[in-house]
C-alpha cells in the first residue's frame, strides 16, 4: 500500500507542476529545454539589453507553445 501511495503522489506531483505551471514544468520538468535557451538568453543580454527583452518575450512564447 505504500507504494502505491508513492507512486500516486509522484504521478499527481508530476502532472500537476506540467498542466498547472507551465513556467514551473520548464524549470522543474524540462530541465533539458532549459539549458540552451538560457545560454542563448546570455550571449543575447551580452549584446545589448534591448535584445534580451524581446528574446525573453519570444523565448517565454516558443516555452509555452512547446510545453503545450
């Protein structure tokens, strides 16, 4: 019975942080995803600031798309 309790709790707490917080789910759940937006994040805020503004709002978008 314990077990089943664990596996129930990891699914719900799996599924909840994906459907729920998409932004969460990129941090906690696409980890993968997140490291080559953030490096591309640092060469573009490197360039000018202007710049990591309109990458955040795109690359914000494209998360959301792509986690959908």
């Amino acid at each position: 019975s314990k077990r089943k309790s664990h596996d129930e709790s990891a699914r719900i707490s799996i599924e909840i942080p994906r459907k729920g917080d998409g932004v969460a789910a990129e941090g906690d759940g696409n980890t993968a995803l997140a490291p080559p937006p953030k490096k591309k994040r640092l060469t573009r805020s490197s360039t000018g600031s202007p710049l990591l503004q309109g990458g955040d709002a795109k690359s914000a978008s494209a998360g959301g798309d792509g986690v959908t």
